[in-house]
C-alpha cells in the first residue's frame, strides 16, 4: 500500500512542525516531513517539497497564504489545511502534540 505523504510546515522548522513530523512518522501508512516558510528555517519551504506532498499543514494563516502565494504552481489541487496552531509551544510539549492529534487525523 502506497504512504500518505504530508508535510507540516511553520515559519522556522524548529518547534511546532518538526513536532507534527516526529508524531505522525510513527503513524501506520503514513510518511511525514516538515519545513518553514522563512528563509532562514533549518529546512526551508521548497517547490519539491510541496509536489512531493498529498496533504500539506500550515500552522498559521500567514503560512497558508504564504504556501499558496509563493507554491501556487506547484499545489495543483492539493489541500491545504490550517490547524490555527500558535507559535507557544516548545517542541515536542505535551500540549502540542494532544493539539496535533486532535485535529490532524481527521483530514488523513
């Protein structure tokens, strides 16, 4: 059976996405990555990520319009999802994860 491939992307890829990734790498069936919209994120946001993805997770709004404003070539009907997750958490809390898996898999 083939992997579902989402990517959660935040403004640096050092807390809330690399978060998601780490979690939902340990789920049945699916394989996860994560990336930031600033330039200087650890693995910043890029066309082939975006094309590699079936499902992509923005935190925020700004990410949101930022993925489909700079991406738009590359979504191709893709869905995007905002999960409205501020930036308060450090990575891996237990606040954010209960958060991400309160709402991510609905949309798997």
């Amino acid at each position: 059976m083939k992997k579902q491939k989402i990517l959660f992307v935040c403004s640096q890829n050092k807390l809330r996405s690399p978060t998601a990734e780490q979690v939902f790498s340990q789920y049945p069936g699916i394989e996860a990555m994560s990336a930031g919209t600033n330039n200087d994120a650890l693995t910043p946001l890029n066309g082939e990520l975006v094309e590699w993805a079936d499902v992509i997770f923005v935190m925020e709004k700004s990410h949101l319009n930022k993925v489909r404003g700079k991406f738009k070539k590359h979504l191709n009907g893709k869905r995007v999802i905002c999960l409205n997750i501020p930036d308060d958490y450090d990575f891996m809390d237990t606040s954010l994860v209960r958060l991400l898996e309160a709402r991510v898999p609905r949309y798997l």
